[in-house]
C-alpha cells in the first residue's frame, strides 16, 4: 500500500514523509487525509496521561492452540488420517485453510539412531501443501548443536496435490543423536485463507507415512502412518512470548508528554524479544449518530526491514465481534532526534465498515520473528503509539443525544 501523508489538524504536530512502505499492497484509500471540509468534531481523543484507561492489552502466544493435528480432510487417498496444519472455519475463504502469522512444528519423537548404529539415515513421507508463493513456507528441520536446521528451503505454493519424496528423501548424516526432527509450518502478516487474498486450496501443509529408516542397513528406526487416528508426532507451539505493551514515559520522546504506549523491552531499547504475537485495544466508543469518521493517531516504529517484524491494524464497528485488517506494515516511521516526535499523522476512514452497531474500536498487534526485532538505534524498538481520537460528523439529533455527543468534549 502506498501511504499518504496528511497535514494535521493541528500545526503544533509535525509530519514526516514515509520511510518505508508494507509488505504486501493494501487498499489505499483506506489511508485518507482530513476531509475537506469546514469543521470536525472531536468525537473521541486520548492522549495516554491517564494511565491508559479502557485500554486492553495482551499476548496471543499464550493463548494460541496448535494447529497441526490428525483429519481425514484431504487425507492422503491410500489411508483414512494425515497430519493436517489447517483448519475448517467458515470464516476462512473456502471454509478452510490457515490463517495470518501462524508459526505452527510437529515434531517427530526423539529417535536414537545408534541401537542399532546408522550408516545412512534418511528421512522420507508423503505430503501436499498449497500456501501463498514466496511468502508462507513449511519447513523440514533437524537438529544440529542443539538448534533446528532446515532441510530444504521451505514448500510454498501448491503441490499439485500429494507427493511422495521417494526412498532417497533427506538424509539425516551429522545431526544430533538423539535425533530432533520437526515440520514447521510460518506464514506471514497478510494474505492468506483469513483475509481471502489467497484461497489456498485445503492449505497449508497435509503429511503422512513418516519414516526415518537407515538407507543401507534397512532398519526402521520411526515410522508413523497415523492410521490409528492419533499419531505419534507431536503438535508444538513456541513457549509464550510475554506481552510487552506498556505505558512509559518519555520513550522516544511522547507526542503530547510525558506517556505514550509502547511495545517495548525496558531492558534492552535497542530490541524487543522474540515470538511475540501482542495486541493493544483501544476502549470500545459508540459512534451512533456520527459520519464521515476518521481515526487518527500518532505512531513512531523501529521495526528494521531486514526480517518479517511487522505490525497489524484493525478496526471493528461492532464491539469486537468483527475485526477488519486496514493495514500491514513494517520499516522505520519517524525519528527520536531531538525534542519533536516527528512521526506519522494517519487518518483511517471508518466509512467502509459501517455497520448497523457502530461501536468501535482500534487494535495494534506487533510481531516479531525468531529473532526478534531491532535493532531500534534511536531507542524505542518496536511500536510506540500516542495522541489516538476519532473525528467527524454529526447527524442532526434530538437534545438528548446532543447531549453525550458534548459530554466528549468534558
């Protein structure tokens, strides 16, 4: 998405041109300058000097479930079970498929392979898999020195529908005994059966008949079919990464000081850990009787282009029944020199979400890869978020509601 600079409302606030631009391309006009018109009400504003209240917060990883698991959906034809990464959801474009930034392992059970000793391990299985190209991945991994090494450079796109790697499959030479083998499935911000740009077709990832067998010696060392409807692999999800959204004062300099939000490590500003899946929510605010309403909002980031760190935005008109991604984005925004918070002025029109309930909310969700994010030279790696508020329009209404609509203002 190309994104807009807007002049702000305000002189005292100063805007900067963008600095990098998102992953994937979004609608852009969803991302508009303030209206041309003569006045706007100040519906909502918070600048975060009241310690954040309404505010919510939390971290996804230590909620999530797996998602690889055991289904006769797809399954491959000569059984009745495969292990499938997917899932069956009418939310999703088809009714099934995987979602935005999952990071999903089943892992084999620990195999030694010295009873009896192994000339030439390999490992082989049957698979299908269809995920977005370039972009969201499964990964055959190993073992060695204590971390997991991939195999193969990932499958993305489709299979064509299943495969058999043949008895040659990967060879297993030179990694840690007791030998750790996984499948990892990662997929990225965007773009996927959860935002219906790409309908994978029972994406992402089926395996079966999981073997790992000495090529020369021929003895069997795992083998896993599934055909008893369990399995013996083991779905995993990293360890829960810990919610670092926070109020602080002062981090790369507050828009309206001292406090502003911020998805942060106050040990290491330079870096903000890994695996983290943390989401910020603004209180829920009704917008009956309001039009033409903008969300506006003061972000700096530090989140480097150099890996897939990324944050998400999502708006909902129904209390958080219904939440619709209005952008992805990554890359450095702003600058900590100095006294100003030189940063971003957005303007999300909320036009075309209207519903029939209209009670709204803002939502940020940082995430950060293996690796975390960073580094945040100017020292406020990751997101920091202040001066939030929605402006518009008011249809005409009778005195009791003109009423609340004023009571804003106290």
């Amino acid at each position: 998405m190309r994104l807009i600079a807007a002049a702000c409302l305000s002189c005292l606030l100063a805007v900067s041109s963008l600095s990098a631009a998102p992953k994937h391309t979004e609608d852009a006009a969803l991302m508009l300058a303030p209206p041309a018109r003569d006045r706007a009400f100040l519906l909502w504003h918070d600048d975060n000097e009241s310690g954040g209240t309404g505010w919510t917060h939390g971290d996804n990883t230590a909620t999530a479930t797996p998602h690889f698991h055991v289904d006769t959906y797809y399954a491959w034809p000569g059984g009745t079970y495969s292990y499938w990464c997917g899932e069956l959801d009418p939310a999703l474009a088809g009714g099934d498929g995987y979602g935005n930034g999952w990071d999903e392992r089943l892992r084999l059970p620990l195999l030694d392979l010295n009873s009896p000793p192994a000339t030439y391990p390999v490992l082989t299985f049957r698979y299908r898999h269809d995920s977005e190209p370039d972009y969201d991945y499964t990964y055959v991994q190993a073992e060695s020195l204590g971390g997991f090494v991939s195999l193969n450079r990932g499958y993305d796109g489709s299979s064509g529908g299943w495969q058999d790697i043949g008895v040659y499959g990967f060879v297993l030479v030179g990694y840690d005994n007791p030998l750790a083998v996984r499948f990892r499935f990662v997929s990225d911000a965007a773009y996927s059966d959860e935002d219906a740009v790409y309908d994978s077709d029972a994406g992402a990832f089926h395996v079966d008949d999981i073997q790992v067998f000495d090529y020369f010696g021929g003895h069997v060392y795992f083998f896993d079919d599934v055909e008893d409807g369990v399995g013996q692999c083991t779905a995993v999800l990293p360890q829960a990464a810990g919610d670092y959204w926070h109020i602080v004062e002062k981090r790369c300099s507050a828009s309206s000081d001292p406090h502003c939000w911020w998805c942060g490590d106050d040990a290491d500003t330079t870096l903000i850990p890994p695996g983290l899946d943390n989401w910020l929510m603004t209180p829920v605010i009704d917008l009956a009787g309001a039009f033409a309403t903008t969300l506006r909002f003061i972000l700096h980031a530090e989140v480097p282009m150099v890996d897939d760190d990324y944050w998400t935005e999502e708006v909902t008109m129904d209390a958080g029944d219904t939440w619709y991604h209005s952008g992805t984005y990554w890359g450095d925004y702003g600058s900590c020199a100095g006294w100003s918070f030189r940063a971003i002025f957005y303007g999300i029109d909320l036009v075309p979400y209207v519903t029939l309930e209209d009670y709204f909310a803002f939502r940020l969700t940082m995430h950060t890869t293996d690796n975390g994010c960073g580094p945040g030279a100017g020292g406020g790696a990751g997101v920091v978020l202040d001066d939030v508020y929605l402006e518009g329009y008011v249809t005409p209404v009778e005195a009791s509601s003109w009423g609340r609509v004023k009571a804003m203002y106290r």
